[in-house]
C-alpha cells in the first residue's frame, strides 16, 4: 500500500527522515496526472525490487483507496551508510 506524501513530506530532509524510518519516498508522474508524491514501506517494496523483471513490469499502488497502475522508472537503490559515507568524504 501506498501512502500520499503532502507538503510537510516534501523536501530533503524529510525524504530523508522517511527513509530512516524505513520508509522509501516516490513520486508518480503520468502525461495525465498530476505528480503525486507518495511513500511505500521499504520492506515491501524491496521484495518486488528482488524480482526478476521489476522495471519492466507494470506494478499496482493503492494510494488512498484507489488503484494505480505504474510502470517503475529511474529506481535508485542506495544505502544510507553509503549516502553517509559520501557525505564525510
């Protein structure tokens, strides 16, 4: 399941809060909607990511009761140990 991120979710610092709570951040962009930036639990989401075939599959979001069909894109898989890493050097 989905959750809509609002304004008080926005931003680096609380992408970056999200994340330390075990929590990846996402935004949903189409030709015909507008972006809807959205959080999912990391867990779950790196079980689909261990797939075989996950960028190229359509998966389905439920954000706020509806269901989105998505195609993922430009998925970044980093750490926060590497992101820290980077960071002090």
């Amino acid at each position: 399941m989905a959750h809509k991120r609002g304004p008080e979710l926005q931003g680096s610092a609380a992408v970056n809060w999200l994340r330390n709570q075990g929590r990846t951040p996402g935004c949903l962009i189409g030709d015909k909607l507008p972006q809807v930036p959205f959080w999912v639990e990391a867990e779950q989401l790196e079980a689909r990511m261990r797939k075989p075939g996950f960028e190229a599959r359509l998966i389905e979001l439920v954000l706020e009761g509806q269901i989105i069909r998505a195609l993922p894109a430009e998925v970044r898989r980093r750490s926060h140990r590497h992101a820290r890493k980077r960071r002090e050097s």
